[in-house]
C-alpha cells in the first residue's frame, strides 16, 4: 500500500507459479500484437511503445518470482523460485528470437520517424537483443541455438556445483595453524584432537593471510585451489566448446568476440592489446613488490621459493612493516549497527537525499528493513530499499544487490519509482552486542550500498535503461568512485565507534593507514587479475586449448 510500490514480496509457492504464469501468457499477448502490425503501418506507438510498457510493467512482477530463491528460509518457495526463474528465462528467450516481432522492429527503424535520443538508443537495444539471440537464425538453427544454450546452462550449473561442495575439508594441528588468532582457532571443530578447517573462502583466506606455518599454507592452497578437480577442467573445456559452436552459429569468429562486441573495445583482440600492454607496464613495479616479499620470506622462513600460497601472507607481513596498523584491531571499530548508521547519514548529506524506516511492512524475514528515499529539497518520493544484511541459513551467500523496480514512465503519464534491495551476510548480535565488521566488508557494504543510491537517482524514461541495467563498461564506476570515501577521515569516523565506548571513533592515524594499505602491493594485486583475464580471453578466441598447459606457460611469464 505504499505510492509508486507495486513490488510483491513475500509471496508463497503456489503464487510465483501463478505469477509466473500470468507473466508468460501478458508478454506472448504484447508480442503477438506487436507481430500483426503490417509492415507499412508500423510507428512508434503500435511497434515500440507496447514493448517498453511491457518491460516497465513485467520487470517488478518478474523480479518478484526471482528475488525468493536467494532471500527465503522455505524449502518450497526457493524451489518454486528457482522454476520459476528457469521458465521464464527460457520463454523471454523465445520472445527474443521470435523473426516476426524483430521484422516489425526493423521495419520502423526503416521509416526514419523521429522520437527523442533515448527511445532511439531502445529502438536500437531492441535490435541487437533480437539479432544476438538469434532472430535471424532459420527454424532448424534456432533449435540448435537452444540446445546449446541449454547444455551452457546444464554446464555452469555442474561447475558452480562442484565448486559449492561444502563437504570437503583438512584435519589440522594447533602447531600446523600456529600464527591463527584464538578467536577463529574456537571458530573451528574439533575432532581426534585436531581442528577440522573447512575449505570454503571463509576459513582458507584467513589462513593464508595469517598461519606462520608455510608447509600449512601449501597445503590448504593446493587443497582448495583443486575444489572441482579434473571434472571442472573437463567441464570448462566443454563449455569454451559449446560457446565457439554458438558463437559461430551467430556469425562471429569466436566467443569472445560474440561477448564482447556490445563493450567499448568490440573486438576479442583490442583486449588482448590492453591486458598484454597493463601487463608491461606493471612488469617492474610487480617484481620490486615480489622482491620485497622473497626476501621477507627469506627472513621468516630461510627459504627464498615462493609460491602462491605465499602471497597473501607475506603482503600482509609487508604492510605490516610499512604501515603500523592492527587490522584485528580496527575492527573492533567497526559494529555493524554503528557501519549502516553511518553509511546512511553519509549518503543522505552527500546527496542531499532523507531515508525514512517504514515499521509493520510485511516482508520475508523479521530481520529485514524498509526504506523510503525522499529529495531532502523538493521532498519528491525517489524510491525504496530493503536492508537484509544478516546471516542466515539458506540465504544467498554473497553482498549484492538485486533491482525489484526500474524508475520508468508509465503509457498512463504516471512513473515507477525504484526499489532495491541489498543483500549480505553480515554476522549476527552476540549476547546483545552488536557483531563487528573487517574491514573489507565495511568496504564492500559501502560500494553495494552505491549502487543502491545510484539506481533510485535515475531518471531514465525507459526501464530499459534503469540504472542497473546500464552498459557493462559503466555499470561499476559509481560505485568504485564512491567507496573511495571509506578512506577518508570524515566518512570513516562517521561509521566507526570502539564496541565498547562508540562515541570513539577510529583514528586520524588509522584512517591514513587504511589508506596507504589499499595501495601497497597494487602491481602484484592487477598481475593477478591480469593473468585470469588473459586466460580467459585465450580460451574464448582459440580452439582446443589445454587450460592447465596454458596456465603454466602464462603464469610465469605475467
């Protein structure tokens, strides 16, 4: 019952269905319409217009259906979600491929009648989507295309599988995990007198930032950097196969040109020309940083051969002897209560913007919070959002946020506001204390939260170009321009409070230290994302790659 709010939440198993269905049965409706425009009568308001409204309408009841699967402690609903979710994505494919609608399209865009820049920019978008899936295609190749989107899906379902296995683990000693702060020590099972270490990021990167015990390190890196085995690689392989095989189908050289061409660079080789180029260019800075960590390790341990497992604890010796900064330390400042205060008081000065909590709404767990976000001059409405920052069991694993509404205009002159929701893991209240945050996670919530901002800022006409729906290239950069502030003095003490006396906040001293940190090792940190984006780049333009046969020849040579 709020004003611009037609998103649904909360809804049972038996609802998506129903809304699912309802969804299919609206959008083949506005399609088969669109498709019996003739050719020459084709214009704006009986070709375009009935499938931007459709957009604008059918985004939030889609939504609706998806967002359950990754918020909702039921069993039943996330399964109805999850179908839900997989039938619609096969019939939205269908619509893109349908000739008879893209024929119509195309036949306006013939007509040169003139519209404003951003209906151009849709008319446009509406032709690439069809021509990328297929529209083109003849009947017989369009059943292949399916075939080999399905076996795609089938394919990174496997991979994600195998990669969540939250069976495996390593037995290890007290002495082995030497250097492991008592509180993650207690955090881990005991059995046989040894401590059970699962590997899941969770527990393996605070080991390898933190255990003295080099043979330990090896050990869980290999143990975890092997999760999927030599049933992953077969089912990468696999995978780069199918994709070429569609990508030709579409009548591009390869894969990555196909992913690529909608980006800025277009083409699979202007990216190869930048990565090997980045690569140059951070050749000397990477091995004065890895010098430093040899001979640290030298120093440590008496050995000078370094390898993976020792990157991300000696980075973490290094910045401990360039800067004088307790990272257990600092998070004591960080409660996550005081975090989200703070974060919000901030954004609402920066941007001029009043946040109100509305209490008694029904959502889908008690510990969910609603917003409503007002221009603190005009006081317009500008949209909603919904915190769910606590763990729970079953809940969707990661920091992110999901679009429930676009900000659009209506055919009715009347306009959409957005609504988002921000989804993390954050650690409960312990025995009435509110549970501290690290660092990085402060970091994390504060970038998620600007695209939170970002999307109820929008204005666009079209829900096309809602903000999180943006071009790829751009959809990021608020977002990284903005978490700079959670390195700077004044935003910092403004989320920050001692858990014991929060009117403490972190120190001047700190907060420079937080920021010459995030800039140490950057040479060795970019050499890292640079290798991963050059094998992938690789096996998406060539055929028949051995991945491990790669890896070992880039390794080194990045």
């Amino acid at each position: 019952e709020l004003p611009g709010f037609s998103v649904q939440v909360n809804l049972s198993a038996a609802e998506i269905k129903r809304l699912a269905d309802r969804i299919i049965a609206k959008s083949k409706e506005t399609y088969d319409a669109v498709a019996a425009v003739p050719l020459d009568k084709v214009n704006f308001a009986n070709a375009i217009a009935p499938l931007a409204e459709l957009d604008a309408q059918q985004f939030p009841l889609v939504q609706a259906c998806v967002l359950p699967r990754m918020v909702s402690p039921s069993e039943d609903i996330c399964r109805a979600s999850a179908e839900a979710e997989k039938r619609l994505d096969s019939h939205f494919l269908l619509c893109r491929q349908r000739e008879d609608v893209y024929r119509v399209v195309k036949a306006f865009t013939e007509r040169g009648e003139r519209i404003g820049p951003e209906a151009t920019r849709f008319v446009q978008y509406l032709v690439r989507e069809f021509e990328r899936n297929g529209a083109k295609l003849t009947q017989t190749k369009k059943k292949e295309m399916e075939k080999l989107k399905s076996l795609i899906d089938d394919l990174n379902l496997k991979y994600i599988q195998n990669m969540n296995d939250f069976t495996k683990f390593l037995l290890l000693s007290e002495e082995e995990l030497a250097g492991m702060p008592l509180e993650f020590l207690k955090d881990l099972e005991e059995t046989d007198g040894k401590r059970k270490v699962l590997l899941t990021g969770y527990y393996v990167t605070p080991i390898l930032e933190h255990c003295k015990v080099g043979s330990t390190r090896k050990q869980i890196a290999v143990a975890y950097g092997q999760k999927g085995g030599n049933q992953n690689v077969a089912i990468l392989e696999k995978l780069v196969q199918i994709r070429h095989r569609l990508a030709r189908l579409l009548g591009y050289s390869n894969y990555s040109d196909f992913a690529i061409e909608p980006r800025m660079p277009m083409t699979s080789r202007k990216v190869l020309e930048f990565l090997e180029e980045m690569s140059e260019q951070l050749s000397d800075l990477a091995n004065r940083e890895l010098t430093v960590l040899k001979e640290l390790k030298m120093k440590e341990e008496g050995d000078a051969q370094f390898g993976m497992e020792d990157l991300l604890y000696y980075m973490k010796r290094g910045e401990q002897h360039k800067v004088d900064l307790d990272i257990g330390e600092i998070k004591r400042y960080f409660p996550v209560k005081l975090v989200i205060s703070g974060m919000l008081k901030m954004f609402q000065d920066l941007f001029a913007l009043r946040f109100e909590e509305i209490k008694d709404v029904e959502v889908w767990h008690d510990t969910v919070r609603l917003f409503s976000v007002w221009d603190a001059s005009s006081s317009d409405l500008l949209g909603y959002f919904f915190l769910d920052i606590f763990s729970r069991e079953g809940k969707y694993d990661h920091t992110c946020v999901v679009a429930l509404q676009n900000g659009c205009m209506c055919s009715n002159g009347s306009r959409k506001v957005p609504v988002a929701v921000l989804l993390s893991q954050c650690p409960k209240e312990f025995d009435g204390n509110s549970a501290l945050l690290r660092f990085p996670e402060v970091v994390r919530i504060f970038h998620e939260f600007s695209h939170v901002v970002h999307h109820i800022s929008n204005r666009a006409t079209f829900s096309r170009f809602s903000s999180l729906r943006l071009e790829g290239d751009f959809a990021e950069i608020p977002s990284l321009l903005l978490e700079n502030w959670c390195y700077e003095s004044i935003s910092l003490k403004m989320m920050s409070g001692f858990y014991q006396d929060i009117t403490k906040s972190v120190s001047t001293e700190a907060c420079q230290s937080l920021k010459r940190r995030r800039d140490m090792f950057a040479g060795l940190k970019l050499k890292q994302e640079i290798l991963l984006c050059l094998v992938d780049q690789i096996i998406h333009t060539s055929e028949n790659v051995d991945i491990d046969e790669l890896i070992k020849d880039l390794h080194p040579k990045v």
